[in-house]
C-alpha cells in the first residue's frame, strides 16, 4: 500500500487489525498470507502482550510479597496490601462457599485484565508505528503490511478464552458440589416442576431449554462486554488520533475518562466470575 493510497478508512482498519500466523503447505505464513487459513490463525500480538503482561503481574505481587515484612511497610507494599484487601473484602462479601481458589483467581482476574485493559492508554500510533519501522528496516517488509494492536482485550478470542476458563469452572465448581445428578436436575427440574410426574415429562424439556440458554449466556455476556467496551474506547483513539495536532485535548479527555472504563470493566470482569462461581457452588438454585 502505498502512502498516498492510505485513507482514513484504511487507517482505521490497519490499527484494527491483528499481527496473524498461520501454518500453510509452504510453512509458516504471516499477516496478510493468513487470509484464508481458516480457523487455525494465531493473533501473535495479542498472545504476546497477554502473557507478557500476565508476567508483569506476577513479578509485581511477587516483588512485594519477598519485600513484605512485619515493619512499617512502604508505599509500593501499601499499594498492593490496598488491592488485595480490595478483591478479598469483594470475594468474602459475594462468594458464599468454601474454595482456596477464587480470592486468587479473582486477583488475577482483576490485575491481569486491568493491565491489558491499561494498555488502551498508550497513544495509538507510537507502538504500531516503530513495528513498522523495525519490519521495514530489519526484514525488508512494507511498512503497511506490519500490524499490531497492542490492546488484548480489544481482541475477542481472548476475552473469550477468559470467559471460557470462567465457565468451565463453574461447571466443574457445580459438578463438585452438586454432584453430577445434582447438576443435570438443576438444569431439568428447575425453574418449573409438579407433582405429577407426567407434567415433569413435558417440562423437563422446557426447563432444558431454558437453564441452558441462562447458563451459556453467563460466558457470553462476559466476553462480549468486556470486548465491546474496550473495543468501542479503542477506536475512538484511533479517530481522535486521526485529527492532527488537534488530538491532543481530545486525547486527554477522553483519557481521562477512559481510565474509569478501564478500571470498571476489570472489576465487573472480576465481580461477575465471582457471582457466577457463587451460583454454581450454592446447594441452592
């Protein structure tokens, strides 16, 4: 593509594209080669920045767990004891079973998609420019055909692998619990039941239909809101980014109105897990 070819619309997608590899009959194949891979596709910019910032956090927390001592502690340990009793006094106050897991899991949730959430602060065209910069200078490739998006939950395989580690733990949280028998006649005898046992043979069926449906939707609405915020806060930048020297107050307020998004959807992420996890372990329906 050449430089006077590029367009706003262009512009748009090219940002909002993902760095893909794929396996083809000659090998290896990238980006634009991947267009017809089909489903086996790898997003290699958001599989990066997911695992290199889910290594960040744990080299943050466990920083501060060896500098942790019985002294006055310092501001960096303060700060993290703050969001630990933050996610601890939310698990004790919503999850009303007994588990080691979900005080830890709902930290990692919390911290890990606040940072990959967090990287939708970084201006738009500053990291995406210089992987052009490094493909065209040290692999020869046309500056155009080098994507990255940097933000990991503006891809939706990975809030969606989020949202499907949370719904196999609560199938395997209410098989636990519950039992196998316990689970399948909360999907059948539930929300609708009688006496009479030939009634039940034609609600059985509806109260499949019906419990599944909720119970699918759990995964579902976790990904695609978490996706769509920060989807939709992301392109914003990108068309505010598209202004000129302009940008920069527009870029400010919206900043700084993105941080409550990025913040609250990291802690609705975590709240929801949490209360679906509570669902699945209740002995009750």
């Amino acid at each position: 593509m050449a430089a006077e070819e590029v367009t706003l619309s262009s512009h748009i997608q090219h940002h909002l594209t993902n760095a893909k590899m794929c396996s083809t009959d000659a090998g290896l194949a990238f980006n634009k080669a991947c267009a017809d891979s089909g489903f086996w596709t790898w997003n290699i910019d958001t599989l990066a920045w997911s695992i290199g910032l889910g290594l960040v956090f744990l080299w943050i927390f466990r920083s501060a767990a060896k500098k942790a001592n019985t002294g006055v502690p310092g501001k960096f340990q303060c700060f993290i004891e703050m969001i630990v009793e933050f996610v601890g006094d939310n698990v004790r106050d919503t999850y009303h079973g007994k588990s080691a897991l979900i005080a830890p899991l709902a930290l990692t949730i919390f911290v890990w998609v606040f940072l990959m959430n967090l990287m939708d602060l970084i201006p738009v065209d500053f990291l995406p420019a210089f992987a052009g910069f490094v493909g065209e200078q040290a692999f020869g490739m046309d500056s155009h055909d080098v994507y990255m998006k940097i933000v990991p939950t503006t891809d939706i395989n990975m809030t969606a692998a989020l949202a499907i580690g949370v719904f196999i733990l609560m199938i395997g949280y209410a098989i636990k619990i519950k039992g196998i028998g316990g689970f399948l006649a909360e999907l059948t005898l539930h929300p609708f039941s009688s006496n009479n046992k030939l009634a039940m043979v034609f609600l059985i069926p509806c109260n499949l239909l019906l419990e599944t449906i909720a119970l699918v939707a759990k995964p579902f609405s976790l990904a695609l809101r978490l996706f769509g915020n920060l989807y939709a806060g992301e392109l914003i930048f990108i068309l505010i980014g598209a202004v000129g020297l302009m940008q920069l107050p527009l870029h400010f307020i919206w900043a700084v109105f993105h941080i409550l998004v990025i913040v609250l959807q990291a802690f609705v992420f975590m709240m929801l897990t949490i209360v679906y996890l509570s669902m699945a372990s209740s002995d009750n329906h």
